[in-house]
C-alpha cells in the first residue's frame, strides 16, 4: 500500500477482503457438495450456493468502485 493514494488504499483492501470472504463462501459450497446428502444438508448446500452468489455480487461491487476510482485518480476519466 502507498501513502500517496489513501482511498485506494481502502478501496483495494476492501475488494481484497470481498475475494477472501467470496473464496471462503465457494469453499463451504464445495465442502458440502462433497457428502452424501441429506434432505437438511441439500437445504444448507443451496443456502451456500446463494451465499456465494451474494458474495461475488459483492466482490464484482467492490472491483468496480476500485478499478473507477483508479482510473480517475489515475488518469482523470
């Protein structure tokens, strides 16, 4: 991280922390998918699938705010 460029800083981290909790959620997704499954467990298995949904929904957010905000800060459009 660079002094230079505080909310890009932030904006990064925070786009950073989307793709670990993204990655964390595909995980749990997969982990579940990987048992034999009971009517409960395919219950949970579709809760991770929407989980995950909503967190790369927020990571693609994320991305976006900081790849405009570079591109301003950067190169003024």
């Amino acid at each position: 991280m660079n002094d230079d460029y505080p909310e890009l800083d932030k904006m990064q981290a925070a786009y950073k922390a989307a793709v670990e909790e993204w990655i964390t959620k595909i995980r749990r997704e997969e982990e579940l998918a990987s048992v034999i499954h009971t009517a409960a467990e395919v219950d949970l298995w579709e809760q991770a699938d929407m989980d995950e949904d909503e967190a790369r929904d927020r990571v693609k957010t994320a991305k976006e705010a900081y790849e405009d905000a570079l591109r301003k800060e950067l190169f003024d459009f």
